[in-house]
C-alpha cells in the first residue's frame, strides 16, 4: 500500500493489475476502509482485465482524519435534512469525490469506472456528475439517490448500524459480529470466520468511529441527487440486493430510473453487504459493462 497528497489531503490507497488495463476505482462505505474491498474480489476485477485501485475515504483508515472538526450532532442534521434547512458539515460529498479525483490525477489517469457501495455508491454518483468526462462509466451498489419518497431505514435498523462501538479491541469484534449477523444477508448463510477476520482488521488497522460520524453528517446533507443523476450521459450500472435492510430495494430501482439507459442487477436475497455468493454476478456484470465501452476509455 502507498499514500499520496491529494486535494488537499493524504490518500492511503493501492492497486490492483497491469497499469496499461481500463482502471476502476472502488469506494468504501459510510466508515469502512480500503479492506472492504477484499482482495480475492479485487483479483476477480484483475482477471477481467482491469486495474484496480482501492483506498481509504478520508477520515477512515490511514487517510486524513479531520479531529479538529469535532462530532457533529446527527439529531439536530437529520432534524434540518427534514425542515429543508441547510446543514454545516466537515466537508461534503463532493470534497469526498475530488478525493477521487485527485487521486486519479496523482496516478495519471486521466478517466476511470468509478464504484462505489453504499455511501461509496453515492459518492461515485457526484463524481459522476461532477467529473463526467473522467468517468468511463458509473456503478452504484447497494446505494440510493437521496430521494426522500423512498422507503426508510427502520428505526431498529437504525439504531444497530448507528449505535457506537466498544473502544475495546473483543468488545468490539463480538459488537460487530453480533451486527453483522442481525443485518446479514438473507438470501446467503452468514460467513462467521470471513466476518470475524474482517472486523479484526478493520479495529487492528484504524479504530476511528468519529470519521464515520463526519461522513454520515455529508451524506445526509447531499440530499436528493435526482437532479443531477438524471443529466448523466455515461454508462451505468445499479446493483442492488432484494432483502436490503438499510436501502431497500426501491432504493436501487430509483436509482435506475434516475440515470438514463442504466442496467439494473437485483440479486435476490442479498442484503447491504457483499456476501461471497453474490461476487460472481456483480464482476460479470461490472465487466460487460466496462468490455463493452473499453473503446472509450
């Protein structure tokens, strides 16, 4: 792994493949690292001829982290996200975007894929539209567009995925098993040892749950990105699972709606996670999309 200076930040990151192969870049989740990305799935991507690069959104991982901003209060953002009233955070999703940006420029890439799943999703959606001429082409999963219409979290759900953590090391792995096995896929068995080392990492790697604060404080104030998703011109492809509990499934179908021309993938009884079962269909799909537009870019 490696880190550069860009947009203003340092960006942890690492790649994947031969340099002259089409790049994509993967964007992890509201507070999740690089490792989301595991690297068996990443060397399925290498093997359709692809480069890959992950990396560590900024304030998670070994990227900058932005201590001086504080703890934003979630009850007073999610309050003004539904009186319509602006909201002040650390930085927005579009800051998170040029970090793409900046980091495509620092590699000399000049145009990309750009993947993203969950916040990462949404964050390949700005870039998206705020980059067009450097995206090859977009894939958002597991992701929404912001549109209030959609059906929300439960509140129970809610409460699992935003509770805080045990700062001890244990604690804190048997917290985010128990987790991941209340929200884990539906339509796949539960992958206890996968997990488990998954959350070692992530804890033994940067145990920082603050960054994540931050992040959902951006992704809340993005709002509804109908707007601008339904400008884009470029390739898109939506995969979403049919037993998500955090966006159901009409999130993703809104998705595809939005984005003129994009292909949808439903995977049926997947949840908001990646279980190792469903890899297979997101590369094959990933990769039709990407060989079927390798000319332009």
């Amino acid at each position: 792994m490696a880190h550069v200076k860009a947009n203003g930040i340092q960006i942890e990151y690492e790649t994947f493949g031969k340099n002259t192969d089409p790049a994509i870049v993967l964007i992890a989740g509201n507070g999740a690292q690089l490792n989301f990305w595991e690297p068996d799935f990443c060397e399925m991507l290498v093997k359709e001829n692809l480069q890959v690069i992950r990396f560590d959104n900024r304030d998670a991982g070994l990227s900058t982290k932005f201590d001086d901003a504080g703890i934003p209060d979630m009850k007073k953002i999610y309050q003004a996200a539904q009186e319509g009233k602006p909201i002040k955070t650390a930085y927005t999703l579009e800051d998170m975007a040029d970090d793409v940006a900046g980091l495509l420029d620092v590699l000399k890439i000049k145009k990309a894929h750009i993947c993203g799943a969950s916040m990462g999703g949404t964050i390949a959606q700005v870039f998206a539209y705020k980059h067009p001429s450097r995206t090859c082409s977009l894939i958002s999963i597991m992701s929404s567009t912001g549109n209030p219409n959609n059906p929300q979290i439960s509140p129970e759900t809610l409460a699992i995925v935003t509770a805080t953590p045990p700062n001890e090391r244990e604690a804190y792995i048997d917290y985010s098993l128990q987790m991941w096995a209340k929200i884990w896929s539906k339509g796949f068995p539960f992958e206890p040892e996968r997990a488990r080392r998954y959350c070692e990492e992530s804890y033994d790697r940067c145990y920082y749950p603050q960054g994540a604060i931050r992040q959902n404080a951006a992704l809340i104030a993005n709002g509804d990105r109908r707007q601008y998703l339904s400008e884009l011109t470029i390739p898109a492809l939506v995969v979403h699972g049919t037993a998500d509990v955090l966006f159901p499934v009409e999130a993703g179908k809104d998705t595809a709606r939005t984005i003129p021309n994009a292909k949808l993938l439903l995977i049926e009884g997947m949840g908001h996670d990646m279980p190792k079962g469903t890899w297979k269909s997101i590369v094959e799909a990933i990769a039709r999309q990407a060989n079927g537009i390798s000319h332009l870019c």
